[in-house]
C-alpha cells in the first residue's frame, strides 16, 4: 500500500509547480545528506522503489489490499449496504461487497 501510494504521486511535478523549484525532494523523512547516518544509496533506489509511476500504483493496489477486501470505515459511516460487519480498523470485510 505504501509503495503504491508514493508510486501516485509525481514529485518532479509538485516541486516545479507547488514549490516553484525553490524545493529539493526528501528521500528519507528527517535525514538529508549532511546529517550523520545518510546512507547516499537511498538517493539512488527511491526512483526504482518510490518513483512515479501510476500504471504500477494501479498495479500494486490490485495485487494488494484492494484484492484481498479489505476497507476503511469512517466513523459513523458504512461501507457498504450488507451486514455492517466492518470496523474501525483494517480488516477482511465480510459482506455481500467482498464477492
């Protein structure tokens, strides 16, 4: 899931339009290449690993949760119209949207 969202999204694009060029892409959440335990091998698997690529996001997610029936309930919302059997956290649903 992780994988396929960060697939989705085009970082070149957002850098060039939201932040107007002024910004450089974070590889690693809190480290950057200065800091002590940067492992410069992260700059170079992200584009394999994180890069954009939404035919593969798409891909990712069929093979992944979305397959498999597992859903999100929001708080004081159902999903779907069957047995109302899903939670508030991740899980196998077990009604009629499952088949």
């Amino acid at each position: 899931m992780r994988q396929a969202m960060n697939k989705a999204i085009n970082r070149e694009e957002l850098l060039k339009v939201l932040y107007k060029g002024r910004a450089t892409p974070t590889y690693v959440h809190g480290y950057y290449p200065d800091l002590p335990g940067w492992d410069p091998t992260w700059e170079k698997r992200f584009p394999e690993m994180y890069g954009y690529d939404p035919a593969a996001a798409k891909r990712l997610l069929a093979q992944g949760w979305l397959s498999q029936g597992l859903y999100r309930r929001k708080p004081g919302s159902s999903l779907c119209r069957g047995t109302g059997t899903h939670s508030t956290r991740w899980r196998r649903c077990k009604c009629s949207c499952a088949k």
